[in-house]
C-alpha cells in the first residue's frame, strides 16, 4: 500500500507538510532528492550540448536466446544443427527465422536480423555485463561487481535523470538486468524502478497484475494535488523542487497507468510481455529515453523444442504488436527496440535434446531508430557456429545505440581512480543501420 504523508511531519494543514513533501518529491535515488537531479538536469541544459528526444526499448531475454531457433534457423545445415522449430518465410524476399515466429516474420521489412553478432564470454553474468556496458568483466560470475557503467545509465549521465520538459526518468527498469547499474557514474543515474527507492516512493512493479498498487498510488497524488492547491503548499518551494512537485503530480505517472490507454489497444497487447512493451511504447511518448525489461526462462540445456513452445508465442505476439504501433502511431524515427540475450547457444544440439552456452555467435534483432530495415546483417557460417562474415561487437551495438540517442561516440567520464574514460573505445556503428562508420 502507498504511504504519502507521514504522521510525524509538521503539517500546514490537514496534516500536509513541506517533509510530505520531500518524502515524495526526494525519489531517493542513492540519496539525490529529485529537486535535485532536476537541477543537475538544469546545469546540463546550460552547457549548450543538444539533447536529442529519442528512445531505446531493451527487451532482453535472459537465460541466452538460441540463435538458431530464434533468427538465423539454417535449414540448410546437418539436421543436428538447424532449426528444429523449422522456419517461417519473412516479408524479406529469401529470408526466413525461426518457425515460431510467424507474426514477426509478417513484418520483417521493420526489422533488422543481425546474424554475425559475436563475443568472448559464456558466463551469464559476464555475457550479461559484456552487453549491457560494452565490456568484459570475468569476474562478475565469482561475486564481482560490475566495473563499467550500462548504457542506460550512460544515456542518464548525458541527458539528465529527467526528461526536461515532461519530468519523466530518463532511464527506467521495468525488469532487472544484471549489470544495468551506473556502476562509477553513481547512484544518480541508476535506472528509475525495482531496485531502489522508487520502488517505495512511486510503487512501480514488476508485477503488472498489482493494478491496485497502481492505482492507489494515482489515487494518492490526486488527493495530494488537491490539497496542496487548497492549502497554498507550493509557496516556499525553490525552483527545483517546485519542478518535483510538478513531475509527482504531472501527466508523466500517467504512463504507468493502462487504465488512461484506448482498451482496444490493450487488448491488442495482450497481457504479460504485451503489457509491458505498451507501458514501454507509454513511457517513450512520455520523454523517457532508454526502457529496459526482461523476459527470461532462455537458458534451454534441455529439451528445447519443448522450451521454445513456452517462449515464443508470447514474445511473437508482443513484439509484432509493439513494432505495428509503433510504426502506425509515426514513432518509428524516435523509438528503436533492441532484441537480445547474454549469449546464443551451442550449434549442435546435445544428448539432452537442448542447447548449451555460446559466446562465438548469437543474433540480434533491431527495429525502429531511424535506422535501415528490412535486411539481415552479416552471415554465420554452414554450421552455425561463428561469424562467416561481418563480425559485430557489444561495443558496435552500443556505438549504433550512441548514434540512436544522439551520444557523442568519444563521449568520456570520469571513473573510480579519477580517470577519464571512453564509453566506447573500439565500436563503431553497424554501417548498414546508419550511415555513420
């Protein structure tokens, strides 16, 4: 249940009082109240550099994706390397993916298959932490840390915690990935969700069914809103925290709230995944700039035929439906959604009918970003294996992710030992997407 006003705090009236206030205004992001990030927001602005109004969706699927059954099926490899989900013929003359995956198929002209992705990195936290920072750190699978800041808190870092107009988080976690932290940046840039304080504070969950939640959490700022109004709360408030007062009761909270979406489109959607990419698509309209979530259970040692008939459908259904939207409401420019996984899995299928870990290959798919659709990138070789030509890196991926969200390529900070450092030191963007090279 949403707690807004305290009973040990000094009331101006009715029992609202200026501590009320910052208890909800304070988002208590690593103890930066938000008056305060939107000030650091503001002395952002007054450098000059330009912040572009564009978004990233991360639908991560956690366990590892099999390439093969997934985007690149290779029907025409020995039968214990192909698909064996067989596979569905795309609106991309002489393409087809994986045969559980009709629905995306149908509108592969607004996708991007990338089949020559590849890094070094098995392990699920360090293939995890190869993704999400750019980097590779083998020590996150024994208990280590994660050394490299996540690209959505890069993106935090660049244009300010809050959008500057609506007031929106920059960086949302709707579902947590691991190392999908600041990591030196600080706590500042940690993404607006589940695993800290917002949680308390704005009752965002993971579990989409908790409608109550939400709703009393709406319910609270309507009456918080009327009584401030009616008690003359704002006067005494700077300028920042005035501005916190204005996101906590601004339209923004709207987009976590499917009751103000058309139920049509709701319907459309479906529940589950489809719930989520709709507050996702909600939340970019809204100014927020990079929405991570996860939709794990990929991890298929075992059985994996069995395996992909309890993922696909629903990832089919939502994907499609969210990249229809998305290209229907004109959002295609501004939203790019990004499909991946720590790693792809073994080539060969093993005694268990499944698939094991495989950093030397996996794919990805891309729509959306002003970038160039209705192609495959690169080519794996005749047995899955590796990439047969065009190897891409985590760091390329994030470099075209740079390109998306109008981040500077040399963009530097400043780490733990006080050392500037390149987010991107090798990357370049995918030259087929973008016309960057």
């Amino acid at each position: 249940m949403l707690t807004l006003f305290s009973k040990n705090s000094h009331p101006n009236c009715d029992g609202i009082g200026r501590r009320d206030f910052l208890k909800i205004g304070g988002l208590g992001l690593g103890g930066f109240g938000l008056p305060q990030l939107l000030a650091a927001r503001e002395q952002a602005a007054k450098s000059g550099k330009s912040v572009k109004d564009t978004s990233v969706v991360w639908l991560w699927l956690g366990g590892g994706p099999t390439h093969v059954e997934t985007f690149d099926p290779k029907m025409s490899a020995p039968v214990e390397y192909r698909s064996v989900t067989g596979e569905a013929t795309t609106s991309i003359p002489g393409v087809t993916i994986g045969g559980q995956f009709e629905k995306i198929a149908a509108q592969a002209e607004h996708f991007a298959f990338v089949r020559s992705f590849a890094h070094t990195n098995s392990g699920h936290g360090g293939g995890t932490h190869f993704l999400m920072t750019g980097y590779d750190n083998r020590m996150v699978d024994n208990g280590g840390q994660p050394s490299r800041p996540s690209l959505g808190s890069i993106t935090a870092r660049v244009r300010g915690a809050n959008h500057k107009k609506t007031g929106m988080p920059t960086y949302v976690r709707m579902d947590g990935i691991g190392a999908d932290g600041p990591a030196f940046l600080g706590t500042a840039y940690a993404p607006f969700g589940t695993n800290n304080q917002a949680k308390t504070n704005m009752s965002l969950r993971t579990s989409l069914e908790r409608v109550e939640d939400r709703r009393a959490l709406l319910d609270g700022f309507d009456r918080f809103q009327r009584d401030a109004d009616r008690t003359g709360l704002m006067s005494g408030l700077d300028a920042f925290e005035k501005q916190a007062f204005n996101l906590v009761l601004g339209n923004s909270t709207d987009a976590f709230d499917l009751k103000k979406e058309d139920s049509k489109v709701v319907s459309r959607y479906g529940k589950g995944l489809g719930e989520q990419l709709l507050i996702a698509r909600r939340l970019c309209e809204k100014g927020c700039g990079f929405v991570t979530l996860n939709y794990g259970g990929w991890d298929m040692h075992g059985n994996i035929l069995q395996g992909m008939k309890g993922r696909a459908p629903m990832l089919d259904h939502a994907v499609a439906t969210f990249v229809q939207d998305v290209q229907e409401r004109g959002l295609s420019e501004n939203i790019l959604l990004v499909i991946s996984g720590e790693f792809g899995r073994t080539p060969k299928i093993n005694r268990n009918a499944g698939r094991d870990h495989w950093a030397p290959l996996s794919t990805l798919a891309l729509s959306g970003g002003g970038l160039k659709m209705g192609q495959v990138v690169g080519e794996s070789d005749s047995k899955v294996t590796r990439p047969q030509t065009r190897p891409i890196t985590p760091q390329d991926l994030m470099a075209t992710v740079f390109d998306v969200l109008g981040i500077e390529l040399q963009t530097q900070f400043v780490n733990q030992g006080g050392r500037p450092v390149f987010m991107v030191e090798n990357g370049k963007p995918i030259p087929e997407l973008t016309t960057l090279a």
